[in-house]
C-alpha cells in the first residue's frame, strides 16, 4: 500500500553536513528523512520557496520537454530502499499509455514539486526504514570516555540545533 506525503522540511546532518528531505504522511504520523545531495536539496527549496531563475534548471528544462511532449506526471513514489540508498518510480501518462521510469528520489520529488504530483512512499519502505533505525539504536553504546563525552553531547541535542532551511 502506499501512503500520501509531503515534504515536511529540508534539514543539514550536522554529522556528515548534507541535507536531508523529511517527507511526513499527509494522514498519519509517519516520517521518512532521505540524505540527499546539496544541488539537488536547492532544486527542491527554490521551488519550494517560488525562486524563479533566468534561465531553466535542469528540473525545470525536463517539465517544459514534458509540456510540450504532452507527457503528464501522476505520481512519484519512493519505492525501495536497497543498501541504505533509496529508490523512486516516476509514474507517468503519455497520450494514453502508462509509463514508469527509474529515478533518484531527490529528482523524482523535484520534478513532482514542479508539475504539482503527489508523492507517495510504500509501506514496505517505512518499514524497512524503521529496521534500519532499530538496527543503529540497538548498537552497544560506547563505554570509553571519548563514546561517553558524545553521548552527553547527543543527549543534549535539541531539532533546532541541526539547523534548517527556511520555507
């Protein structure tokens, strides 16, 4: 099955300084947080903020390519989760026939951003990213005195000590 989302935010790891895309369902409590590269973070807050730039950026080019072609983008959704990497479908309708292409999540949630699609996650990839968060959590704790001076420091974190885009 799969479940509605929006983007909930754009936040920076403090760890590894990228950004992540927090997509939330639409009706229900569920997160996803996907790392994403920096370019493709600021193809989804310019539009998500309604910047506009002189010329088109890649997102922008394949949406006209699309318009003209008379190509329509049902859906994206985020559906697999391999090896710590996300997959994405971008589903789409062309005079008639359905399509579905492969596609990076961070690209597939741009181009949706820009041609007003819903984005949807599986429920099988909410559950394996929920594993993958019980499987850090469940990681001996550091008992050195470096392991316990950081689990103070992460202890004491705040959400808005990791910093945000605003949008």
């Amino acid at each position: 099955m799969l479940k509605a989302m929006t983007i909930s935010s754009i936040n920076m790891d403090p760890v590894t300084n990228s950004p992540i895309i927090i997509l939330e369902e639409i009706e229900g409590k569920q997160t996803l947080p996907i790392w994403v590269g920096l370019l493709e973070a600021t193809a989804i807050a310019s539009e998500i903020e309604g910047v506009k730039f002189s010329r088109p950026m890649t997102h922008d080019l394949l949406k006209n390519i699309m318009d003209k072609t008379d190509i329509k983008v049902n859906k994206i959704e985020i559906c697999d989760l391999k090896d710590n990497t996300y997959y994405a479908l971008i589903h789409l309708t062309r005079k008639g026939e359905a399509l579905s292409i492969d596609s990076r999540p961070s690209d597939a949630i741009a181009l949706a951003l820009r041609t007003k699609a819903p984005i949807f996650v599986s429920d099988e990839v909410l559950k394996k990213s929920k594993q993958i968060e019980a499987t850090k959590e469940s990681v001996p704790a550091d008992k050195s005195e470096q392991g316990k001076k950081w689990q103070d420091i992460l202890e004491k974190l705040n959400p808005e000590d990791f910093g945000k885009y605003k949008m």
